[in-house]
C-alpha cells in the first residue's frame, strides 16, 4: 500500500486530493497529521477502481476541507495484526506544505533553467553557482547549402540534453515564456541573470537571450533555417568541450512561420522596453511572412545523410502558418492575415495543441487573449469553441483516472510531460473564457501528479518535493562533478513506448504507461529534458504560483 501526494503540496483553498494505492482490505485508520503540533484529522477512503493508466487499484482520500496552511503527511495504522513476520502495519505519505505559495519556488525554477541552457556565453559562478562553465559553441558555422563559412551563430539555448539549437522548438518555448509574461505579467519572477536589474522584466531578459539567436537564424530572403548542430550528438562532455563543427542546416516552412509568429509576438512585448529591438522584430517578422506569402507549399525539413541530431520533422505546416497569421494581424492589421488565418480556422487542424510540431493552440492564446475588438467574433469562437470542447473531453479523462490525470492515453509518447502541462493549459484557457473554476480545478490536478502524485511517487522537477527525479539525460548534468541537477528541470516523463537501451532493460513490455519511466541519465525516450516542456510547465504553473 502507498500513498501518493503533491510533493510540494496544496493551495488553501483548492481541492486536496491524495491517491492510495493498494488491493485493501483497509480495515484501519487514515489520518492526515499536521505536523507541527501533531493533530490529526481522520479522513476516509473513497474506493476506487483498478485504473489502466497505472496498472493500479487508486483509491482517494479527499481533505479538501482543511484549509489551515503548515506541513502535514498522511498515515495509516492497519489495525489488524501482522499475519506474516515483516508485514508493515504503518504507512505514510511524504510530507507536504497547505500554502497559498506552495508551487511560487517551483514556478521560479522552471523558469530560471533558461539561463542554465544559454549557449555561447561563460555560465559565472556568480549566476550559475556550482553550474558554472565556459562559453560554449563559438565556432564558426558552415552552411549545409553551400559550404560556406559563417561567422560564429552564437546565442539562443541548448534545446535539450543535446546541445543542438533548433528553431521550431526554440520559437515555441520562447513563446511559452513570451506568453506567460502577457498573461501572469505580475506573477513572473525576479532572477539573478546577468541581465537582472536593468528595468525589463527578467522573463523578458532571459526570453532575448533566445530572440536574438533566433533573428541570427534567418536567411536574407526571409525564410529561417530549420536548424544549427553538429552533425551527430556529443559525447557527455560539458559544452565548452563540444567543438565539433557546427553546421546551418536548410530552411523550412515550419521554421520560417514559427519565426514570424513569435517575433510578431515579441514585438508588441518589448515596444514599450525597447522601441529599437521591438522594430527589428517587427522587420523579421515581416519578411519572414513576405517569404511565406510568396511560398505556399510545404518546405519541409529532413536530415540529410549523415546528420544524426534532432529532426524536429513536422509533415503540416498549417497550424504554424495559423499561428502566424494570428499574430501577424495582432501587429500589422493586415487583411490578408486576417483572410488566411479565417480559411485556416476554418479548417480541422488542431486549434488547442502548444507543442513544437502543434502549434495550433498558440494561434488560439493569441485570439483568445487579444483586445476584444481585435478579432471578428466568428474567429474568436472559433478558437474559444475548440477550447471549450477538448476541456470537457479532458475534464471527463480526469474524473475517470485513478491518479485524476486529465491526459488521453494517447498522451503516453515521448515527452509527455509536455502533453500532461499542455492539457492542463487547455483546461485553464477553459476556466478563464467560462469562468467556470471546475476547469482550472482539473488542470490543477495534472500538476499534482507531476509533483510526485503518481504510481511511481516521484517528482517530475528537479529539487522539487522529497523525491524528485536526479538523473536527467543532460549532458552538463551527467559530466560536471557537482552531484545534483540544477533545480527546475522537467522530465520529458512517462512514454509507452521506450526507445533507450537502458529503459528497455529496466521496463518490461506490458507495464502501464504510467509507469515507464526510468530515472537514468541513459533514458533518453524517458528521461531527458527540453527547453519547451519546461516552458509550456511554467506557463502553467504561472496560474497556480
Ligand atoms: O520532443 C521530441 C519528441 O516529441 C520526439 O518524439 C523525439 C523523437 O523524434 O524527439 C524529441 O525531441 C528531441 C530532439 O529531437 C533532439 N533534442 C532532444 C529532444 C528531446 O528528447
Ligand atoms: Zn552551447
């Protein structure tokens, strides 16, 4: 029998659930216990069902009630005598806080790990503590095209454990950041970033860092080259020792509106920081739509032989031109932006998705939260509609699952981590168009069980709650000599699907979804890490922080 809680804890006033995990009978007393006075609340189980997403009978435990801030845990006495030699007859959870700022450290975190994955500049000690490290990735840039030497691209973040720089992800997470700025502009952290202090939110000082690398990634015509990375993954080798030759890869579509849409966006942030930097956003965001404009079709973007990195392959470039479109008419008022991205919604791509191939459900953050006499009301439903429907799909998931994820099983893939935190932001987009708090109520819950609240009662982030996972696949992490991971690195999670060696080994075929997850630096299908999943999870923890 376990008992599973959010690590870190609950809200005051939210609901408070924990999951109990076992075949019972529960015969005995469970109390939640507060421990700085010992008292003790009994609380009764409500039985569950056995639940296909963890291979688990979860149970609940609702102490929604108490509502008094301080650290607690949950224990179980059975009150039978042990029928066999070693049988525990005492359980308990972690401890936990009831705080109204319980996730605020945690949403800090999640978003000071941008400067941790800065490329091209010396990480110092007096930002980066033990983290420390020398500029990385200096060299020059040859051009996949046409062999030509380029002076050094340097900037932007590290995508991920590898130190490839790609630039649909990149614009993503950017965005993520870009957004929770616009939408929780009060509840963004102060940082210690080089940057910090000069008057612009650190969010947006960290936020440039990856702008100005990604206008460095468009080409004179506009468009924007899909990638920059060597030619295959380093070794584990700190950044610095990653010297192999760093390669422009060709353009694609995806990138070329990615781009737009998140300089567009950026534009209408800094104007009133930065008239000048603002005014070269607004300029590449033009001419990359210019390019788009004049080229309808898909360009799309394969590795070429001998090219091992990420591929970030995306066979629809609809849903970013969408994206586009949106913002495009946010900052030039353009007709036919208007026109394109009306025909575009029109259609059945995905509206609510916020990953890096999916991108629907950014054109939709940037409809729904516009000034209410931007869009035309037909388009602003559209989006609003879409939202409203998948929230409810989701919110029936949740009331379903044993752990109250709301996340479809098919949300088991390769990073989804990213799915449970992009449900959990569909949920909240549903809240604030209905005003209906069950929604945001739910979305809560997939944060839970990021904190810890699941089959294998570990922590998706870093130095959050007692047992976060350590091991990330994250080269500086696996070959710098300071034992713990920087804090506030998300897992890429759980994937029904394992492609590593080691979490092949380690999770035989047929285990719940829930439950392929292996916490070692090898596990790169499970276990890595990504600038836009922790981007897309600060977004959500903006809200709760
Ligand atoms: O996040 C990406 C995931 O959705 C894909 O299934 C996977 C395989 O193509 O790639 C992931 O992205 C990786 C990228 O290709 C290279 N850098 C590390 C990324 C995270 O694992
Ligand atoms: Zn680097």
């Amino acid at each position: 029998m376990k008992i599973h809680v959010d690590q870190l804890g609950y809200r005051p006033e939210d609901a408070k659930v924990a999951i109990v995990e076992g075949i019972g009978p529960f015969e005995g007393t469970f109390s939640l216990v507060n421990e700085s006075d010992s008292t003790k609340v009994e609380l009764s189980l409500i039985l569950g069902s056995s639940d296909f997403y963890s291979g688990d009978v979860a149970h609940r435990l609702d102490f929604s009630h108490i509502k008094t801030p301080g650290s607690y845990f949950i224990e179980y006495y059975d009150c039978n005598p042990p029928t066999e030699p070693g049988q525990e007859t005492y359980f308990r959870s972690d401890s936990f806080e009831i705080s109204e700022t319980v996730f605020r450290k945690a949403f800090e975190d999640l978003v000071h790990m941008f400067y941790f994955m800065r490329c091209g500049c010396a990480l110092t000690a007096k930002y980066a503590g033990v983290y420390h490290h020398a500029a990385c990735h200096t060299g020059k840039t040859l051009r996949y095209t046409d062999n030509a030497l380029l002076p050094p691209m340097t900037g932007g973040w590290h995508d991920a454990g590898d130190y490839g720089r790609y630039t649909t992800p990149g614009a993503v997470a950017a965005a993520h950041l870009l957004y929770t700025f616009e939408l929780f502009s009060d509840k963004c952290p102060t940082l210690v970033i080089p940057e910090s202090g000069n008057g612009v939110p650190d969010i947006l000082n960290e936020c440039r860092y990856e702008l100005e690398w990604l206008l460095k990634m468009q080409a004179p015509d506009g468009s924007a080259y899909h990638k920059l990375t060597t030619e295959r993954f380093a070794g584990f080798v700190m950044p610095e020792e990653d010297t192999d030759q760093m390669i422009l890869y060709p353009i694609s579509s995806m990138a070329t509106a990615d781009l737009a849409a998140v300089a567009a966006l950026a534009s209408r942030i800094y104007r009133r920081y930065d008239a000048a930097f603002a005014a070269r956003l607004s300029a590449a965001a033009l001419s990359a739509r210019e390019f788009l404009y004049a080229h309808p079709d898909l360009i799309d973007f394969r590795n070429p032989p001998g090219n091992y990195t990420g591929g970030y392959w995306d066979k629809d470039d609809r849903d970013e031109r969408m994206w586009m479109y949106a913002e495009l008419y946010r900052l030039s008022g353009n007709a036919r932006d208007l026109a394109e991205l009306t025909k575009l919604a029109g259609t059945d791509i995905n509206k609510t998705a916020l990953g890096w191939g999916q991108v629907g459900g950014l054109a939709g953050l940037s409809v729904l939260f516009a000034p209410s006499d931007t869009f035309p009301d037909e388009l602003f439903h559209i989006f609003a509609d879409a939202f409203r429907k998948r929230a409810d799909e989701l919110m029936e998931i949740g009331s379903q699952n044993g752990y109250r994820l709301a996340m479809p099983l098919e949300g088991f893939v390769w990073g989804s981590n990213m799915v449970v935190m992009d449900c959990a932001m569909t949920l909240l987009v549903a809240s604030f168009l209905t005003g209906n708090p069950a929604y945001a109520s739910a979305a809560e819950e997939n944060v839970h069980y990021l904190l810890g609240r699941n089959p294998l009662n570990r922590s998706y982030i870093t130095g959050q709650g007692a047992h976060a996972f350590r091991n990330p696949h994250n080269r500086p992490t696996a070959s710098d000599d300071v034992e713990d991971p920087f804090p506030g690195l998300v897992s890429g999670g759980p994937s029904a699907r394992v492609y590593d060696e080691p979490a092949k080994a380690a999770i035989p075929e047929g285990t719940a979804p829930m439950r392929c997850h292996l916490d070692d630096v090898g596990s790169f299908s499970t276990n890595e890490i990504a600038i836009y999943w922790n981007s897309i999870t600060a977004l959500v923890f903006a809200y709760f922080a």
